[in-house]
C-alpha cells in the first residue's frame, strides 16, 4: 500500500533537489525511496503541482458496461475483436468488462449429463 507523504514534505525535498544536493542524501534524510523522489519530481515538472493524478471516474465504466452488456444482447456470438469495433476500446479492456459482468465467451455445445 503507498504511504502518503505531506505537501509539505514533497516540497522541501523539491527544494533540496532545486539546491542541488545529492539524491541519495536526499532520499535517505526524508526516508523515501529514489522512485518516489523521481516521481515527485516529474509531477512538479509536468504540472508544477505535487498533487497525485485523480483516478478515472468509476460511472465511466458502468456507462461502458451497460453499454457492452446490451450489445452482447444483440449479438450474443460476437468475437472480443467484433465487440472491439462497435465499442471502440481495445479487445483487452473489453473482456476484462464482460468477466466483471459475469458474461463468458466459451461455448459449451454439449448437454450436461449425456455424451
């Protein structure tokens, strides 16, 4: 789980890097691992903020999964890749959709009980 660190200590380490002093001396004063120190630096260089990117809105996939769940209504034996060109998003990000929703892609032709 990623430890949350204060703004506050996010800057002063961004002020040590600014003076140019050593990483190494950095990381190991405020207890912090050189990925986290490089990341810190990238998000001030990319945003001038130390604020975290927020995560995707989570009512997008809902919209996205009714909207896989009515296709597969209408077309129940499509491949991922013709779901793929209705829904424009990557075969991969659809069948990790219909697993969610409980929907298999394997056909079972045979009846349960006889051979």
């Amino acid at each position: 789980m990623p430890k949350y660190y204060s703004k506050d200590m996010r800057v002063a380490a961004l002020n040590c890097v600014e003076r140019g002093e050593r990483h190494e001396d950095i990381i190991k004063f405020f207890g912090i691992s050189l990925k986290t120190l490089s990341n810190w630096v990238r998000l001030s260089n990319e945003n001038g903020d130390l604020q975290p990117n927020k995560r995707q809105d989570y009512s997008k996939n809902e919209n996205l999964r009714s909207a896989l769940s009515q296709v597969v209504l209408e077309n129940p034996d499509l491949t991922l890749d013709e779901f793929a060109e209705i829904i424009p998003k990557h075969r991969t990000t659809i069948f990790y959709h219909l697993k969610k929703l409980g929907i298999t892609r394997k056909k079972n032709h045979t009846i349960r009980g006889k051979k």
